[in-house]
C-alpha cells in the first residue's frame, strides 16, 4: 500500500492505488481504518450558506414527500473544500429515489453561477420530469433571480428548509458528509481544478457506481438504476 503523509499534520492519506470494492464506504478509507492510519485532523467549520438575504424563500415541501421514483425529488447543497492555500467550494445535486449525484461544480467564489453551474449539469444528465421538486436550503445562492428562473424554464416548483434546520436537507447534508470523510479529507488539493478532477473522478467513479447504499437495497446509485430500468422493460415486454 502506497501513503502520502502531509507536511501539515499527522493526517496520513492514501492514494487511489488502494482503492478496491466499497461495502458502505470507500476502500481507501477501509483500508486507513483497518491499518489505524486514518488520523484525521480536526476541521475548522465555514459556513457556505447566507439566508440573510432580500430574495424570496419558499416554504418545505419536501419533508412528507413520499418519492416513488427517479426524478420526483432533487435535493442541492453547498459545502467548502480546502485547497493548499485557500478554500473553494462545492455545489452538488442529486437525486433523492436513486441517491446519484447529478450535478456538481467546484468554484473559489460562492456566488449564485456555483449552483447553477451544479443545476445545469444536472438538467444535462437527467430529463426533467413533471411535478418534479427541487429542495434546498435558503440561502443566498438558491433563492437569487437567476437559480430560481433556471428552475421555472425547466418547470421544477422550489422547496426550501426552515431557516436554521439542516435537518430538513438530511440526502444532501449526508452525502456532503460522505464526501468529505471518503474523499476530500483524504486529499490536499492544490487549486480548484485539481479539487474538481479528483472530487469528480471519485463522485463519477465510486459514489455513483460502487458505493454501496442500505437505502438502495446494498446497491449502488447506477446498479439500482439498473435494476429499475430492466424491470420496467420486463414489465413492457
């Protein structure tokens, strides 16, 4: 097994070398966990959401939503990512039934353009579907004039958390988590453009296609896609 310590800490980090089949979390974490060369240091937290803004919010219409099927439901957020020098900041969508991430985009600034950048990703990988709700919180990036046209193009009512309750975006706080602890902090990034190469590989490559979730019937998002798809071909034919 190869590791990189870094300069900065006693964090030890493992590279993609390692990376095997993902049974409820990544390999490379397993593997650090099994070895207890996972020494993780402690993060400094920086709040990526400002619900202190002029624009219109919308109340929660997700929270006794009961999703039935792919593209019912899109859930979006923002977090921070540390770079060597600075920091950046992620926005991701995914979609709730099969649990995929659709859309990301990784910017050093958190204006409105990150999320729609992430949206508009995802209006490219999925077909929108009637009736289909977008959930957020309230901050400033997902209540501007230019995020909440994009979503009224496409048809797609707004939902908004209650201010101050993370909770209300459970899907999206934990895949953030997941990130976080299965790729971000295992990496030092030296710009954005490497964050979004390595964030994206592992969003692409493992989140999407080999991490496995409870939720999902211990499937992955694109085996559980799978599934779906083959049934309803069998049910046509």
């Amino acid at each position: 097994m190869v590791i990189a310590v870094s300069r900065q800490s006693c964090t030890t980090r493992v590279t993609r070398s390692t990376t095997s089949t993902c049974c409820g979390s990544c390999g490379r974490v397993t593997y650090c966990r099994e070895d207890n060369l996972l020494c993780l240091r402690k993060r400094r937290f920086i709040a990526t959401t400002d619900s202190n803004h002029s624009f219109l919010t919308y109340p929660n219409l997700a929270a006794n939503l009961n999703v039935t099927d792919i593209g019912k439901l899109w859930v979006a957020d923002i977090t921070y990512v540390r770079l060597s020098r600075q920091f950046s900041y992620l926005a991701a969508v995914l979609d709730v039934f099969s649990r995929r991430c659709i859309g990301s985009s990784i910017r050093e600034h958190l204006r409105s353009s990150l999320a729609i950048a992430a949206l508009e990703m995802a209006f490219s990988q999925r077909e929108v579907k009637s009736g289909l709700l977008h959930h957020s919180d309230r901050g400033s990036q997902y209540a501007s004039g230019d995020y909440i046209k994009a979503l009224d193009q496409h048809g797609i009512q707004p939902s908004m958390s209650a201010k101050g309750n993370p909770y209300d975006n459970a899907n999206a706080e934990g895949f953030m988590k997941t990130l976080k602890y299965e790729e971000v902090y295992l990496w030092e990034y030296e710009n954005a453009e490497e964050a979004q190469a390595s964030i994206g590989w592992f969003i692409e490559k493992i989140y999407n296609r080999r991490r496995l979730h409870s939720a999902l019937g211990y499937r992955s998002p694109a085996d559980f896609k799978r599934s779906l798809t083959n049934k309803q071909s069998f049910t046509v034919a």
